[in-house]
C-alpha cells in the first residue's frame, strides 16, 4: 500500500507536469498495487479515455468515486465517466451523469456545461445544445471548447456564416484545437478557396488528436493530403 502511494503521488506529479510516458508507467502500476488515491484512478482513466479505451477507464472510474472524498475530484469523476459513456454511445446515459453532476453540485464549471451541451448536439437537440453552450460560454467567455461547440452547432445547422465566426473565436483562444481548424478547412472549401482550406487543414494536421475529438486522425489526413499540393 505504501510503494502504491509513492507510485501514485510519482504518477500523479508527472502527469501534471506533462510527462505522460512516465506519468503512465507509475500510474499503472499505482493502481495495480490497489492505491488509495482517487487520482491516481481518474489520471489513469483520462489516460485510457483519450486513447479510446472508455470500456477500460470506466471501472477505474468508479473505484475512483467509491474511495473519494473531494468535492473538485468528485466533479472531475463525473464528467470523465460522462465522456466514457459517449465513447462508448451510450448519449442518453452520458447526459444523465452530467446531469446528476450537476444537480449534485451547487457550482459547476463550463467544462461540464459545455460537455453536456455537445451530449445534446449529438442527440441532434439543438436548442438544448446552444443554451447549455451558452451557459458555458457566460462562465467563461474565453472557453475554446466552449466556441468549437457552437461552431460545429451552427455547420451541423448550415448557418455557416456563424459557423465561421464561433470557429474563429475558438481558435482565437485556442489555436490548437484541430476540430475548429477542421471545420474551418470545410467552410474555406466550401468558399472555394484552396488556399485558406490548405492551411487550416494543414494546422489540423499538426494538432494532437484523441478519441475525444469529433474528428479522428483519418479525416484530418485526408484532407490535408487532398489539399498538400495546392500552392500558397
């Protein structure tokens, strides 16, 4: 139980740091020594997620909320285990974590109000998607992700003109968001010029990508190599 403790705070210090290779090898081996430190379950569990094991992360997830005494860890449990079960497609049941998080929680940040609204996106319930969306975005006005959503809303909606501006927001606070460079590829193509759609789908190119992005690496390669001999 010790050494598993050590390994964990190890993991746990890594992981924060960005040093995920060895963050993982002591996470790994935290949670196989049965650690005690919720953390250490939900880092593990992010870790899985984003590499599309959600059917692996969700029991440690679990052990996870069964052994915590956080409030902050508590939220971040939920929300995590939400994104699981949307990997998985199980929407309905994604929303109803994200929803018991909140009613649960007198306070909940626009990383779990934006995360719900793309739950109802992908439900196709549009309304519900802009007003949590929203919601997200008065929390935090400069939320990316926030951004992204409403772009990808409004391009599922053809409203392209506003599309391209939430786009453009998103990208403005976070440049490295390859779903916003993407559909900005798109809406450039859809424009006809070449030149914008090379670009932004080369910067989607360059950007990291994981199960929890709506683009997969395919998509993106496909584009960028599509448009890899137009001329600047």
């Amino acid at each position: 139980m010790f050494r598993g403790g050590i390994t964990g705070f190890l993991g746990n210090l890594n992981y924060a740091r960005g040093n995920t290779d060895t963050a993982i090898k002591f996470l790994k081996t935290a949670v196989e020594k049965n650690t005690k430190n919720p953390s250490v379950y939900l880092n593990y569990a992010i870790y899985l997620l984003q590499d599309g094991k959600a059917s692996e992360a969700l029991p440690l997830l679990k052990k996870a909320e069964s052994i915590n005494t956080k409030i902050m860890t508590d939220k971040n449990i939920l929300v995590t285990m939400g994104s699981c079960y949307w990997i998985m497609g199980e929407i309905d049941k994604a929303i109803e974590t994200l929803a018991h998080l909140k009613n649960k929680h007198e306070y909940v940040n626009a990383n779990v109000l934006t995360t719900l609204g793309y739950m109802y996106f992908l439900k196709e319930d549009y309304s519900q998607a802009i007003e949590f969306t929203n919601k997200a975005l008065e929390e935090e006005p400069e939320s990316g992700a926030a951004w992204d959503n409403l772009g990808q809303i409004y391009y599922k909606t053809s409203e392209f003109e506003k599309s391209e501006t939430a786009f453009s927001k998103a990208l403005e606070f976070r440049e490295d968001l390859v779903d916003s460079n993407y559909y900005m590829g798109l809406l450039y193509e859809k424009k006809g010029d070449t030149v914008k759609a090379k670009e932004y789908f080369t910067k989607a190119n360059s950007c990291y990508i994981t199960a929890l992005n709506s683009v997969t690496k395919e998509e993106v390669q496909k584009m960028y190599e599509k448009y890899s001999e137009v001329k600047d």
